[in-house]
C-alpha cells in the first residue's frame, strides 16, 4: 500500500471520527455527565437527517435545514426528559426499556413517514467539489466536517471546564444534594443539558447525511459506534469523546480494508479492552 492510499484511508478514518464525535459528544453529555441511559440518541440522529434532508429539498438552503432539524429535535428531546424520562429519573431499567421504545417509534414513524429507500443530502455549494492535496485530490465536505467537529470538540471543552454552567453541571453530576441545598434548580439544568444533547444529535443527523446515506437501521449502527466511543473515551469526557471518535474512525477505515472479514471485532474489541482494564475510558472517572 503505497503512502497516498494509505493518506486516504487515514482521511476517511478522520472524517468518519468527526461525524462519532458530534454524535458521540451529545451522548456523553447525557449519558456521562447526567446520568442518563438515553438509548434513543441514535434515534434522535435519524429524525435530525430525515428533516434536514426534507427542509434542504424544500428551500435548498442547507444552513436552514440544519437549524431546522437541531431545534425540532432538542424541542423533542425537551419534551420527552420532561413528560416522561423525569418520572424514571435514577432507574437504569426503566430508563433504557423507555427510551429503547422511544427509539422503536421515532424510528417507525421516520419509516412511515419518509419511506424506506437510502437519501443522501446534497452537498452545498461551498463544500462541493475537491481539494488538492499534493497528487491527491479530496471530497472538500470530509475535510469541512472534520473542521467542524474540531470547532465543537474545542466549544464543548471550554463550556465544560470554564464556564458557569458546566461547572454547575459537574456539581450536579457529583453532589446532586450539595448542588440543590445552594439553590441551583438542578432538574432545569439537567432537562437544558439533555436538549442540548439532542439538538447536537439533530445536528450530526444532518452533516452525517452528507456522509453516509441515510436509511432505516442508521439509528442502531451510530449509537452502537458512538457507545464504543463513550466507553473508550470516558463517561463524561468531552476530550474522551474525541480521542475514542479519532481511534474508532481510523480503526474502522482501515479494517475495512485490510481485514474485512474482521471489521467489527477490531471496532468492538477495544471497548472490551478498556471495560477489563480501566472500566471508566481513557479519560473518565468515577461519579
């Protein structure tokens, strides 16, 4: 294999990673930090593309169909944690029997709703066409989509570890009681976390469609690729998130080449490595 196959492979690697960080940055946010065995995250994924790619169809602006489809699914996402998620707030079982049936519906109703052939959005205008890179010319969106994933890996990081409310969030997160008897309305804050995290679910829905077309069935394999990430990275670390999204993508690009055969074992035989040796990820640790 010579050095250019090899760059390209590593770029699609990349580019596959930054689309499990959006996805993933979203579901460590809830699952990590709140607690919350939100297995309908993949889910929120599929509804976030399928409206993206109806409003792009429909205005043919893109910017728009991303806006569309990470406030309908935070509005969602809001909704659920408030009318039903609260009431099984704690309980593991009950947590993901729910939102497990949650994802069953969406996913129906997606099926319903916008039939069951593979869509792929249409590229827009400024990442349409190819870079060049030396000899090798590239899909410029991959590479847009890795910026952007850096741009919110750097956004996430800050607004966990030095703002108010991140520092709010990981009080909560340690002492929930402490946290509540100095007066922070830790349910609101924890409801605004939850919606953020499934807008951020919308929003990847919409840049993934880009990527890999999107189809009934979605939902189940980037929720199996983000939890690997999560596990590996670390509940609740947003710089777990990026490393374990970095270290799958490349693994998966290039399984998928040398050794098809085994593409999901060496996915998945990673995360059982870190579950025997350092249960918490690469970066977590114990609530």
């Amino acid at each position: 294999m010579d050095f250019e196959v090899l760059l390209v492979h590593s770029l699609n690697g990349l580019s596959y990673g930054a689309l499990l960080f959006l996805v993933a940055s979203g579901f460590t946010l809830i699952f990590g930090l709140l607690r919350i065995v939100n297995l309908a995250h993949g889910a929120f994924y599929l509804l976030g593309a399928y409206l993206g790619l109806a409003t792009v169809a429909a205005t043919g602006n893109f910017l728009f169909g991303v806006l569309v489809a990470a406030f309908v699914v935070s509005g969602l996402g809001l909704s659920l944690e408030r009318s039903l998620l609260k009431r099984v707030r704690g309980k593991e079982l009950p947590e993901v029997l729910l939102t497990i049936g949650i994802a069953f519906v969406i996913a129906d109703l997606c099926l319903a709703i916008f039939g069951g052939d593979p869509q792929s959005m249409v590229t827009p205008s400024a990442l349409s066409g190819a870079v060049g890179l030396g000899s090798l010319t590239y899909p410029r969106y991959r590479l847009g989509l890795v910026l952007v994933a850096v741009l919110i890996a750097v956004a996430l990081y800050l607004l966990q570890r030095h703002t108010k409310i991140g520092a709010i969030v990981r009080a909560g997160v340690d002492d929930r009681e402490m946290a509540a008897a100095m007066g922070i309305n830790i349910d609101r804050v924890f409801t605004g976390m939850f919606a953020f995290g499934a807008a951020l679910a919308g929003f990847a829905g919409v840049i993934g469609a880009g990527l890999l077309p999107v189809r009934p069935g979605v939902d189940i394999e980037i929720l199996l690729f983000a939890l690997v990430v999560v596990i590996i990275g670390g509940l609740g670390s947003v710089k777990g998130a990026a490393v374990g999204s970095v270290l799958i993508g490349l693994i998966d690009a290039y399984s998928k080449v040398w050794v098809p055969e085994f593409s999901y074992f060496t996915v998945f035989a990673p995360m059982a490595l870190v579950l025997v040796f350092r249960p918490v990820g690469l970066f977590g640790r114990t609530a």
